[in-house]
C-alpha cells in the first residue's frame, strides 16, 4: 500500500460532501492537500481543520465549465512549486433531472462534458509528465453508475466518456508507478445526490480513495465504493489489488 505522508494532493470539490471527507482523510494519512473550489473561501474552513492535523494545505479555485479558470489554477500550482503527486478528480455537475427527456436542450451536454470529462482530463494532463518524470502519481477520476436513465443523459454520457478517456490514457501508464483509476461513490445523500439518496457521503470512505492507494501498477478500473464501504484502509486496498487491470 502507497504511503502518502508527505505527498502532494489536489482534490477538486473539496469544500463540501464527499470531496471534504477526503481531504479529511488524507490529512489524517499525512498528505499535503491542494483544495479546489469555485470560490477558495469556501474551502478555507477545510484547509484549517487539515493543517490542525499537521499537514500543508491550500486553496485554489476554479470554475471548472470554464477551461481557462482550469489553466489558471494549475498554472498557480506549478508557481507555487507544488509537485502534484495525487489527483482526486471528485468534483461533478448533474445539470438537470428531466422527466420530459426527449426536450433534454444540447447545454445539457455542453456544460455536464465541460465539467464532468473535459475539466478533469486536462487537469490529468497539465500534472501527468512531472509525475512520469518523478516515477510516481495516482490518479482518481470519479465516474457515476447510472444507467438507463434518459432523464440524466448528459451527466451520464459526460461519465460514460470520462470511463472511456481514463481507460484509454491510462493504457499508456499501465506497468509503471503513475497509475489512472476510477472511482464510483455510489447514490449518496450530497447536494448532487439529493436528500433521497440511499447512503451516507461516509459509505463512500474509504473507497473512493483506494485507487490513490493501490500499489499494483494497474490502470483502467473502476473502484465501486460501496463495496469497500466498512472496511478499514488496509483492507479496501488489499481488496482493490485483486480487480483485474480493466474493467
């Protein structure tokens, strides 16, 4: 199991829900933390709990329908000399819920592509050829289960391609010690799941972050939180080694 005290790792959407579990998480494992928000005040009540913890931490933000705000931020990372040795691509958009899905407008597809597979792609390769040139990183892009649902079509295309761009990239990765994964939490009762949601944003801990912690040199899998969910670390990665290198 990878160590990450005192690595660097950059989590989108860290303000609230599931991304503000994993900061916590993280800090807690003795990983620095680069924190993203649209607005970075809404983070800095995560980057103090974390530094209480005994990590480094700062803000950075980004509107992530907005591809030169995503440039910007990791521009201002690299000015910082943060070396990015973790990416946790949590943050998401589901536009919209139509019931009338055959009047679904193409921004549905303009804006859930922009934020669910274009942002976190170019996030993935603004910091991929500093990790290959230090020999190490770990990516986690988090994907959505949902299926056979016209009601939700462009956020559930927009993470059919995010699976299907991971896989591919990461096919070039595979074998070394710079891995690409994927990570579904599951319905969880965050702002983008809703309140009818049938699990904690806690079931999703630790599994959403076994891919950052997989010591296997494989790419292209998607890691099913809920699956994991109840077991200690040790155990959720264990678990994790043994799914084959695809899906």
């Amino acid at each position: 199991m990878v160590n990450v005290k005192g690595k660097w790792a950059l989590i989108t959407g860290a303000s609230r829900g599931i991304g503000y579990l994993c900061a916590i998480f993280m800090a807690k494992q003795g990983c620095n933390l680069v924190l993203h928000s649209r607005n970075a005040e809404h983070c800095q009540h995560v980057v103090d709990e974390v530094k209480a913890l005994g990590v480094e931490a700062y803000t950075v933000e980004a509107e992530l329908s907005d591809m030169a705000q995503v440039e910007r931020m990791c521009k201002e990372i690299d000015e910082k000399g943060t070396p990015i040795d973790i990416i946790l691509n949590n943050a998401g958009l589901q536009i919209a819920y139509r019931t009338e899905y055959l009047t679904t407008p193409a921004s549905d597809y303009d804006i859930s592509f922009k934020v669910n597979t274009t942002a976190p792609m170019m996030i993935c390769y603004h910091f991929l050829p500093a990790m290959k040139e230090r020999g190490f990183g770990r990516i986690v892009n988090t994907t959505s289960g949902i299926d056979l649902e016209p009601e939700q079509a462009g956020y559930s295309a927009a993470k059919a391609a995010l699976n299907k761009v991971t896989r591919d990239l990461g096919k070039y990765y595979e074998g070394t010690d710079v891995t690409m994964n994927l990570t579904d939490p599951g319905w969880c009762r965050t702002d983008l799941g809703g309140p009818n949601a049938p699990n904690s944003p806690e079931s999703a801990l630790p599994g959403v972050l076994v891919g950052a912690f997989v010591d296997d040199k494989k790419c292209g899998r998607i890691f099913s939180a809920q699956e994991f969910s109840g077991m200690t670390l040790e155990e959720a990665v264990a678990k994790a080694e043994k799914q084959a290198g695809v899906y």
